[in-house]
C-alpha cells in the first residue's frame, strides 16, 4: 500500500556490470513479472526487453547510479504519498526512533530537483551525493535507497518509507 504504479526499481546485471535491469515504463509493479525486465546499458540502449518502453526519468537517475557506484547493486525509488510529502520539507531525518537511527549520517537530501528529471547530469549529482551513503531524499520528487542487493535495497526503502512522518 502506498507505493503506487510509480515504482522503480534496478539492478546491477551480475554478469554485465555495465548494464542494469529495470521495469518497464507504463506497466503497473503490481503486474509486472521477470520477463517483463529491460536489460539497459549506460548509455540507454535497450539490450534485452525490445518493444518495451525505457522510461527516461528513471535511466536518467539510476544509470548515473550504477556508473558512479560501483558498489550499488540495487537501486529502489517510489513517489509515495509518505515519501512525496516529507521529501516536500526538505530535510533530513530527525535520529529520534529506532528506525530513524538506521540512517543517522547515512542518508542525504538532495535539493536540487528541477522537475522531471531527463538530464543525466542530474543523475549524475544524486549519484555524487549519494555517495557511499544508503538513502536519498529527493526534494519535492520521492525516496531513493541503494544496497548491495535487491534485498536491501528493498529494505533500506520500506523502513524509510515507513520513518518519513507524513506531515499533517
């Protein structure tokens, strides 16, 4: 719940180190199954998934990701209703729960969001920011976390969401 059918999420291709894994644009997570995966390069050419669309926003951000990370496996990023609107202050995490401790100096605020990101020089500075940390608030955009696996990546994701108060 709350996730939406903006929902992305990448992986590093185990093989391929230069090529991620990525749903495809226009179809629902809820529906969306393995075969359904485009396997893209960094410089955006589909590989495996032909006919299926790229969305450019997300190549934008998580191609950068993936080139200047090398340590990131997996990438997760929603637009939430939760996330949206605590990116919306732009600020940081207060340390003031066990959970909100988890990123406690390991997660930035990136406040340089310009609309729709389709410029892979802004990718590029969220990448640079990130840098070895595991969480990005994306000002007025959403919620990014990297790991070194889906898994984590996943997790890091659920436990922000789930630690961005919804501001009432």
């Amino acid at each position: 719940r709350g996730l939406g059918d903006v929902y992305k999420r990448q992986v590093r291709d185990p093989e391929l180190l230069d090529h991620f894994w990525v749903n495809p644009f226009g179809v629902s997570f809820k529906q969306i199954k393995v075969s359904d995966l485009i396997l893209v390069n960094h410089d955006g050419v589909i590989v495996e998934g032909k006919g299926a669309a790229l969305n450019q926003a997300a190549f934008a951000i998580h191609s950068q990701i993936h080139k200047h990370l090398p340590h990131v496996t997996a990438a997760a990023h929603t637009h939430s209703v939760y996330g949206k609107s605590w990116a919306s202050l732009g600020r940081l995490l207060d340390p003031i729960t066990q959970d909100s401790c988890a990123f406690y100096e390991d997660h930035v605020l990136f406040n340089e969001f310009n609309g729709v990101v389709l410029d892979l020089a802004e990718g590029q500075k969220i990448a640079t920011m990130l840098g070895q940390k595991k969480a990005a608030i994306l000002q007025n955009h959403g919620l990014l976390t990297v790991g070194t696996s889906v898994e984590a990546a996943a997790w890091w994701y659920i436990c922000l969401l789930y630690t961005s108060p919804s501001p009432r």
